[in-house]
C-alpha cells in the first residue's frame, strides 16, 4: 500500500511538499478609470473596487504598487452622454485611458500598465465594433482598434490588450504600431468567451448592449477546439502575451494552451462575476474568503496560468504583509 497521509501530516510539511505557488508578480490588477475629478465610488456588485477619476488614480496606484503588484490593467468609463455609434472618446489623443496613463507613468515609471483596446465601453450600442445592419462589421471596425492601441502606446501604455474579438484585430494593432515605431507589447484575449460571469463588469464599465448580445464575435463556451486555434491566429499575427478569459470554468483552456503555447506568456482573467461570487458568498458565510480566493488563485496558476488578472491582487498582497 502506497501512503500518501505523511505528506499531509502538518502544516509544514504540507508547505514543504506543496509545488504550486502564487508571487506577487504573477497579478495584473485592474482599474476602471472614470470622466470627472475627485471621483471614488464603489462598485455595489463589486465590493471594494471603484471607479477613480484620473486625479484620484495615481495614488490608489501608488498603494498598489507599495503592496508588490506593479502590473495594472485600465478599462475607461465614460458618461452616456458622451458616446456615439463610433466610439469616438475611445479613439482620442485625450481620452480618460490616455490621460491616465500618463498621469500613471509621470509619477511611476516603473510599474507595466496594459489598456484594454475595445469600442464597447465607448460606443452609444454598447458593442465592440461598429455597426452595419445591426451587426458589428468587423473590418470596419479594425482601423478604429489600430488607433485606439496607437493612441495608448502614445501616451506610454507598456502593453495594448485587444480585447473586441474582432477577426485580425491583433494584425491591424500589429501593424499600426509597427508603422509608428512604437515598443508597446499586444497582450491579445485570444480565447475570450460569450459569458454569464462578465455581468458585474457591464455594471462597472456601463458596457452592456443596448440590444442584443455578444455572441456573434465572443465564442460559444460549447466548443474545444475554437480556443486553441483563435490562439494560435493570434501568436502569427504577433501577439505577444495571450489570454483566457474567464479562467475558473475555463482551466481546461488555460491548461491547453500553456502547453501548446509554452513560449508566449499566458494570462488568465478571473473576471468579475468569480470575483462577486466568491466575495458574496463569503459574506453570506458559506465560505472563508481569504482560503476561497487563494484557492481558486492557486487553480489557476496550477492550471498553467502564467499571470492572473484579478479584482482580488491587493487583498492578496495585504494578506500576505499580515501574515509575514
């Protein structure tokens, strides 16, 4: 008989035999960047994430940082009033994402900030792209994409992260940025599904269709083989990083892809609705939340992650100050 219990036997060894571990620069934690000033309001399906306004970000950037995570992600959130079927404030040299990055890289040269290059958050229909027919026209679309990643890289981003699911968007961004001589990286959401778990998100960014949904470019959570081969169109184009997107009910994806794609660094989104979840249901009692989030954090690096975007990086970071 094999014994397996003395491996268990104490929290130490459980420690000494333990080979999945989580560090601080695994994380990407990200903000959502609002219109206005001296703007800090929470999030009510997200408990303790804001929406900041480019004043009141560098210093919650600042804390971030202090606490080991010096990767952020930036998703801007724009008044109704100010879209249009275009996405136009998406596109400009001043939008909120360009302002921000700046004011973010004036003050800390040292931390990687990745911008979300998407219309969704920017258009009056809530869609990724333009619309012909009621339709998203994707290579329509893909100009608009190319100068919103152009725009960011400008401003100093340090990665543009492709995330409309457009076909080719990763070679019109590629392309764009060659063309300007600009070092910016393409974190590309290669294998992006159509999910229930982004609802919180569409809340937090003001994103959602106005009718409609995403299924027509987002893919179907049906399929095995789609994940892997819009991953590998986006490594020809000339991705730099990839991604899954969500990760918790989509492990086998990331644990497919870090092994087909051993050579590109592979992200993996645990997106705001296993966020609300998890922090809901520890709230509710069901669950500790410290052990439910390392967990489901250690899943995922397990699986092959090799960076984890996650709404819970700083507490993360805070936890472990308490406990050394």
């Amino acid at each position: 008989m094999k014994r397996f219990r003395p491996y268990r036997a104490s929290q130490e060894i459980r420690d000494r035999h333990a080979d999945v571990s989580l560090a601080l620069s695994d994380f990407i934690y990200p903000y959502f960047v609002t219109e206005g000033e001296n703007i800090r309001s929470e999030i009510p399906s997200m408990e303790g994430i804001h929406r900041l306004s480019v004043d009141r970000l560098p210093a919650d950037v600042e804390e971030t940082l202090s606490l080991g995570v010096n990767k952020i992600l930036l998703f801007g959130v724009i008044p109704d009033r100010d879209k249009d079927e275009r996405g136009s404030r998406g596109t400009a040299p001043n939008s909120v994402i360009c302002r921000a990055v700046k004011a973010i890289k004036q003050r800390f040269p040292e931390a990687l900030v990745f911008t979300d290059i998407c219309l969704c958050e920017y258009t009056s229909h809530g869609h990724c792209g333009l619309l012909h027919n009621h339709d998203v026209d994707n290579d329509a679309t893909l100009p608009l994409l190319a100068e919103m990643a152009c725009q960011h890289a400008l401003a100093g981003a340090d990665f543009v992260a492709p995330s409309a699911m457009m076909d080719g968007q990763v070679a019109a961004i590629r392309q764009r940025l060659d063309e300007e001589n600009l070092r910016a990286k393409i974190l590309a959401y290669s294998a992006k599904y159509a999910s229930a778990f982004y609802g919180p998100f569409r809340d937090a960014a003001g994103s959602a269709p106005a009718f409609g949904n995403r299924k027509t470019y987002q893919m179907d959570y049906r399929t095995r083989e789609q994940g892997l081969d819009e991953i590998a169109a986006d490594v020809e184009e000339g991705a730099d990083w990839i991604m899954v997107k969500p990760a918790l009910a989509y492990l086998d994806m990331v644990q497919r892809a870090s092994v087909r794609f051993p050579s590109h660094p592979l992200v993996a989104y645990q997106v705001s609705g296993e966020y609300a979840m998890l922090k809901q249901g520890a709230q509710k009692g069901f669950f500790d939340e410290k052990q439910i989030f390392f967990e489901s954090l250690i899943a995922i690096k397990r699986a092959g992650a090799s960076y984890i975007i996650s709404y819970y990086a700083k507490d993360f970071a805070k936890e472990l100050k308490v406990e050394s």
